[in-house]
C-alpha cells in the first residue's frame, strides 16, 4: 500500500486516508483498546510516509498506541484483524515484524533517545537521512523525554520531534508543562526550535507544516494539534468479577474511613478500576502524570512528612522505578503500601506488558515484605491488613495482583499461608498467587503462600517433613520463591528434592493470558 | 552550633560561615571527594537554616554532595573526621542519622519530587511550613527532576526550589538547558516562577533573596550562581592496579582499531578510568548527563540505527534502568555492551551505592549474557572478545567489574569457566568475579564462573559429579548463581547439597571494601 500512496498525487491524499480509517475501521473496531489515539494521527501517517522514505528514513513512534494506521499502511492491514492475539501481530511497534518498525515500544517516552542514538550512529557512519519521532502530550511528561530532549540538542544531525498534542493519553494529561500551554517556552529553553499546527487532522496543513519543517532542518519540534475520536466506552470491569474490582470494593471501604490517604499512580487510574472511586474522593486520587520514579518517590516524601500515601502501578511500569523503591523506600525504612497490579502474564499486550519481572526483583530488596494473593477474598483480605498495620510498617508493602478473574464467597482474615490440602503425603507443592486457584488436588500435599516475603517463620520446619518439595510461581528468573526455598533448603541443610514450575528464561509472546498460563507450565 | 546560629545578627553570619569553613577543612579536607560542592554551597547552607527553622522546616538536599556544611552545623562537624569510615556518619543525607536529614540520598534528582510528597502530605495534615528543595545544574539533567517539576506545579502549597548552579557535578553539566543558559524559560515553561542571584556566595545577597523568595511563596525557583573551589587533584588510576585501569587499557588498544565504536557514560567518566582516553579519543566517548534510562535507549538506537555502542555505567545507576535494558535492548535483540562498574561492595560510598543487585536482576532477563571476571587478566580478555564478537550478539552482555584492585599477569583468552583446583574431591566450590581469587585452596575442587549468563552448557555434567557444592557470589538476593544453580539442579533431578554463601537480605553499611566483605564472609 505504502508504494500506492508514494505514487498518489498531494490533492488526493485526503480521499486515500479516508479510505483506509474506513477500511480500517471496519476490521478492527472495537478490537483495539488504542484505535483511537490512531485515528487521530491517520493523516500524519499517511503525510509522514509520504514526504519520507520509510524504512530507510527513520520514523520512530513513541509507546506504539499510534501505530495502527502505520501497519496497516506498511503492509499489516488485513493483520491487524488478529493483533494481538495468538500468533497475530503485536499491538504495539516490532523490530522484528517489519522493517517499517524502527524501533520496538510498548513503553512510554523512550522515542526521543531513539532519536538521539540515530544521530550518533548517522555521524558515525555517515548517513544522511530524515529522523522523526511522534510523540504524544503524555509520554511527554515522562523524565525520559526531557532527557532525550536536553541531550539531543547539542548532538550534531537534523531531527524532527512531533508533539502529537490530543490532550491526553490513557488518562488526560497532568503537569504544569501542559497546563501552561507554553510547549515553546519549553523546547526553546532546550535549544529546540519550535512550530505550530493547529491543523493536524488536515492534509494539505501537514503537508506544508511538515515539509517547510524538514526543509529547516535543525533541531525542530512540530507541535500538532490532532482531534481524537470517541469510539469506546469508558473502561470499566464487570462487578464482582476481578482482582480489579475487589480491589476498588476494599479501598472504597477503607477511603470513607480514611481522609487522610493518598493513593497516587503514574497516570493508569483508568485502567485501575478506581475510577468510580476518584468520582468520589477526589482528593485521595492523584494522577502524577506518566513518571513511575517520580510517583514513587513522592509516595517516599508524604510518608516522610507524616501524610499516609499508596502506590498503584502496573507490574512491567514499576521496573522503572526499581532503584526509587530502593534507594528512596527500602533503605530509608518508609512504610508504604503498593497495588502491583497486572502482576504476572497480561495476555494481549505481550512481552513489552507481562509483569513477570517484579517478583523476582523485589524479593531481592532488603526490607521489602511481598504478598501474593490467590484470589479476590484473600485480596481484600491483604488490603485492609495492609491499610491497619500501614503505620507499624518499617519498609514497603508489596501486594500483586493480576490482570484476570476471580471471585469472592466469603470474607477471611489475612494470614501469611494456607494449607490447602494436608494428607500426610511426602510430598509438598507449593504455590502463590492466582494460580494457587488452578492447582489440582492430588496426591502431594499443597501449601499457599500468601506472604513470600520474609517467608514464613515455620516453613523450614514444614519443609523438613518431607522429600519432595514443587514450586509453583508465576514469575520470570532464578530468585523468586523458588530460589527463596532453595536458599532455605541450603541454609537449613535439608535433604529436599526440589522442583520448580515457573516461566521459562525467554519472553513471552501475546495471546490470552489463561492459554499462555497453559503453554507455560503453570497451570493444567 | 544550629541555636548559635540563630541568635546571632544577619551582619555576624559571614563571619561565623568563615570560621566553620576554616574548622570544616582543618578536619577533613583530602578525605571527603565531595566537599568542594559543600564548600560552594557553604554561605547557603547557613542562610538557609538561619532562616528556616529546620527541622520542623523541611530542608531537602539532592544527592547529599553538598550536605557536608548542612552536617556540621547540625551536630556533625566532629563526626566528619570519621565520615565514610566504618561506624562514622555517612557520606550522604541519611533519615536515620539526625533529624535534619529529612530524606536520604545519594542518587541525583530525587529532591523535588520529595518536595511534592511533602506538599501533599502538610496539604492532608494542614501543616504550613517552609519547603526547600536544593538541587545543582548537574541533578538537573536527570529526568525525575522534570517530572517533579511539571507534578509539583499543579499541586497546592508554597515551595522553594533552589537551583545551585556551579557549572557541573562530578562533571560539567551537559545538555541543551545548560548550554543555552535559558533556566528563566525552562521552569517558566513548567508553571514555576524564577528569580536569579548571581551573588551565591555572598551572604547580604543570599539573605535578601531567600528572603523575598520565601516572601513571595508560590511555585518558585531561585538559581543562584556559586563557585566551587578547586581543592583535590582530578581522580586517576594509579596505573596497573585497579580493575578500572587495566579496562581502560584494553579500551585503548580497541579504540586505536576501531573509529566507530560510541562509549556511553551518564555523567560518570570521571571515575570510569577512561577521563585519559576521553582526551585521545573525544567523538567516541559520550557524556549524556545524568540520565540513565536515556544512556540505555540511546545507545539501543545508534545499535538500532547501524551503529556500534558501548555503555558505562555504576552498578548501581544501572538500578535506575532496568526497564531499558528489559523492553529497549534485551527484548528488541539489540547487541549492546554494558561495562558495569562499582560491581559488588563500594566501600566507603555505602548503601546507596553498593552494587549489589544487578547481578541478580540481569540474570532474570531473557536474552541477556553476564561475564564476571576474576581479576585484571580475565577482565581484558572479556572486554576484547565483547569487542570481536559484537556484531554477532542477539542481545546485551554485561561485563561487571568491581572498584577494587587487581592485577594482570599474562595474558589470557576468554573461558566461560575455568577449573582452579581439580582433585577429585567430592565437594565443590563455584565462585565468580573478583572474589574467586581470594578462595584458599582446600580440600574442594574450585571452579570459577567467569560467564553466569548463560550458565555452560556442561555444568549439569561437572555438578552431577559432587556430592557437596558451595556457591559463593557477591551479590545480594534469592536467585544469581545460587538461584541458577539450585534450578539447574531442580531441572536435572541432580541430588545434590548445596551450600550458599552471598550477601545476606540486608542494606550493608559503609567501610572499607575488603572489611566489609569479610563480615559477610565472601572472603577469609
């Protein structure tokens, strides 16, 4: 399609982006939670790829939540009926699933340093060529943004930033950068220089910003104003029937108690569940923007000045603020409570979302304690323990919890394990977290850790009472429980037979999460 | 001294600051690396707590390289003759060492994101106060300090940023906002009100601004200019005795071999060993500023982009970006070397910067490659086989050296493992990195590690040999070697006992490198 397009005239690009939204738009509809953060930047697509050589130019995308018209024109339209499913494409940008993929993103705010790198390694070999990244408002208040922005500005090279300014991201956009309005005070003070389009849904306004852009040359931000449509409903999760909601039902309770707790999140209140709850105490719910280090650490400062702060951030985003959960909460002894959620396989995001790396990292922290819930009572259970003995707490609280299912009969008091079934067997599974729920009864005794972090005093001496110990864990890596209860083992000398059931050393791909628990191992 | 202050007149302070100078270098002098940023900032730091009436004020340092003065006139100044020192006071900000230390640090760009912590928790308590964040032009450059600064703008409450501007860190600031001299615009940009004070070592100066600024209230930022004194010769090497030397020199033979190759820094090639390099080779070595998450990208976009790119990083600045190395360059199968420094136990620096999880962290990542050398000889053959064979990597490798000396003896080539003792014991002893050399021989057969990502292909066979193994590793945390190990044998049903000797699940203190190392018994 991309060579069609190259080969059009300027008047009838309008008709041809048309065409494809409707095209589009009648494959995938309401498939794709991002479709709309597309649409919006349908025809900066279609002008981009126009006015550049892709893929030999470099056009970078910024988190990948606008690159659905950018597949479809580079070859991936009839694909993108089965994205993000098994053996589909990815929902987001791929090296490896076309050369049209610069660069691979599903994170925000890592285009600009893309961008950077292209300079470096252009001046190095030579290289003459356009080099563009589409950024949105949000990934813009990302620190990573600002840094690539302040560093690129003495690097040799002409490159094009476009700001894709639709007010907003996932949640609408937050901070005085965006407030002020003032995007050139901003990029001038960097050594930027600075345009305006107001017109970013229109064609020949593209056409010429973008043009008389690169034409300049330099270091160049193209600040464009898109319009995005309203497709789908706002999110929000079925009652009574997941982690999210029993999450969101406790906190509710807790909240008209509480005045004085904040929970704050780097800008993914809407996929929280909490949303209804922000309606009603909207002073307890602050949006910081997307800047996972700098949430955290303000959580560390209104527990340090005696307020009472709750992180909620998805597992694959806190990997961005693993040395701010060290170096700002861990060693300086804050009690702070943290909703990991989407901890474990994501399903339809895919290796650039599976929250597989948390557990693992964060037993590894000092003065961290981890809990691990196997189902909506036992969550609602860790989140009102953790909400009495917040004060008492010398360090964070970790609570984890997927992106999947689950139900509530009746309510339980927290307790750090549970027997599930004991028979007098020699032999021992034991597991942690939702997939607990999947174990089938058999002939092994089985335990449930609902506390992996410290373990529990007496499982050592549970341990000793038998030969063959099997660990089951949805998690990534050599640590986690199962390197917890090697090192117990070790420690203690006993004589176990250890086997461990937990996700293989590779990335794993999208599809849906309880047929990837399957394809994994970890649950029958 | 702190109530001294207080009581005396505005026209004595520039007396009594003189006098603590004096008294502050009599003690301490060649032994702090960072006093030169305290003594910059000396008149401030009296201004500051002559005005605010810390500790119920909060005063909130960044970093803590300028909190030498701040200590002193808190009731440390005699403890400074110790700093560093095992059992003395810390190098940097620490909660737990007085109440003045309102929030630890020792990694860059934390300051103002404290701020906003503190702004919403007096928000939630009703408390007015005074709030200060100070924070230099280098700390400026790291990415959080944007997010707290476009968050913070939004929030309710007065707040003081102060921007203490001496033209660098540990090295001169880099990047666009400090070249083009523009700070008015940037924090305006932001929604924060700016004023200068060129006079940041003049008392009657500081006074009357700090004054008006706090007058004044709202968002604002006051950046004064200070100067620096020149005390301490620039940091080097003695030569042929640290691993920092023998990597430079390795460095040196390859950079005379190859013109493309970039060597990326966040801010810290002063301490890399590389600062004469830097001199011979100026295009290929590249300070970004400090900015790890935007080093990583970077150096995966020149990779991306056709180039070569090597990284040098602390470990525990590697901390800052995982989630780089994870989503930019392991899963997007991007040959990257990382030369990971202050690997392991830093000595007098402490908590905040011992390196003691990368080794872990790394390990739980796909796609990742981890070498660890034993000593100067091992660690200049890996560096020369990372160069030969870096355009045929799928992916990072992580070479991790610790800041120790070592030295080399003859040449060697490059073994993923090595035999140190072979005798046919029934017990065995695997280490890896620096500490392997000082295992004493024994009654165990010693096998050195020099690759732990991935493990030999034929360690199952060595391992299904013994009866005993002791994994010994510096490096804290549930899985690394042990937890490779243990699963290893988990996987291949081996009956083995294993013995675990790393660093224990705690934050360990300051003291000197080998010492420290002996109480956590990794060496006789």
């Amino acid at each position: 399609m991309i060579e069609r397009l190259r080969e059009i005239e300027p008047s009838e690009l309008t008709a041809f982006v048309d065409v494809l939204k409707k095209d589009l738009l009648a494959r995938v509809s309401e498939k794709i939670s991002h479709l709309e953060s597309s649409l919006a930047v349908a025809e900066l697509t279609i002008v981009l790829h126009y006015l550049m050589n892709t893929p030999e130019d470099v056009l970078i995308w910024d988190v990948g939540h606008q690159c659905y018209v950018h597949k479809a024109l580079t070859g991936r339209l009839i694909d993108l009926e089965t994205q993000r499913q098994k053996n589909g494409i990815s929902g987001f940008l791929r090296r490896s699933e076309s050369a049209y993929d610069f660069f691979g993103a599903g994170h925000a705010s890592t285009s600009i340093s893309v961008l950077a790198g292209v300079c470096l390694a252009d001046e190095s070999t030579g290289l003459i060529r356009k080099r563009v990244a589409v950024i949105g408002d949000g990934s813009m208040t990302g620190g990573q943004s600002f840094e690539a922005l302040n560093h690129l500005a003495t690097l040799n090279g002409d490159t094009l930033v476009i700001l894709n300014d639709n007010n907003g991201s996932i949640d609408p956009t937050v901070g005085g950068l965006h407030s002020e309005g003032n995007y050139k005070g901003y990029f001038q003070s960097l050594g930027w220089d600075y345009s305006y389009e107001s017109k970013g849904n229109d064609i020949p306004s593209l056409l010429e910003s973008i043009t008389t852009a690169f034409h300049n040359g330099g270091k160049r931000v193209l600040h464009i104003k898109t319009v995005r449509p309203h497709l789908s409903k706002p999110r929000s999760y079925e009652p009574a029937t997941t982690f999210q909601w029993w999450a969101a039902e406790k906190l509710r309770e807790i909240l008209h108690k509480d005045e004085s707790l904040r929970i704050l999140s780097p800008a993914m209140f809407s996929g929280s569940g909490f949303a209804p709850l922000r309606e009603i105490f909207p002073k307890q719910f602050i949006d910081t923007g997307i800047n996972e280090p700098h949430t955290v650490t303000t959580a560390a400062g209104i527990v340090a000045a005696g307020g009472r702060a709750w992180v909620h951030i998805y597992s694959t985003f806190l990997q961005r603020a693993m040395d701010q959960v060290i170096h700002d909460v861990a060693l300086q002894d804050l009690p702070l409570v943290f909703l990991v959620d989407r901890a474990g396989i994501v399903g339809a995001d895919g290796p650039t979302h599976h929250g597989v790396f948390d557990l693992g990292f964060l037993m590894d922290i000092p003065n961290v304690t981890v809990w691990n819930p196997r189902n909506g009572d036992e969550l609602q259970a860790m989140i009102y323990q953790a909400w009495t003995i917040h004060n008492e707490l010398n360090g964070p609280l970790f609570i984890r919890y997927p992106k999947d299912k689950t139900s509530c009969g009746l309510p339980e008091e927290f307790r750090t394990h549970s027997w599930l079934m004991e028979q007098n067997s020699n032999s021992l599974m034991v597991s942690t977290g939702h997939i607990t729920s999947s174990v089938q009864s058999g002939l092994f005794d089985h335990l449930h850790l609902g506390q992996i972090k410290p373990l529990p005093l007496n499982l050592v001496e549970i341990l000793s009472r038998y030969n063959n110990v099997l660990v089951l864990e949805e998690s990534i890596g050599h640590g986690g429980v199962f390197g917890a209860i090697a090192g117990m083992a070790a420690d203690a000398d006993l004589d176990l037979r250890l086997v461990k059931r937990k996700i293989s050393d590779a990335f794993t791909h999208h599809g849906v999460r309880q047929e990837l628990l399957k394809e994994l191992g970890l649950i029958p």
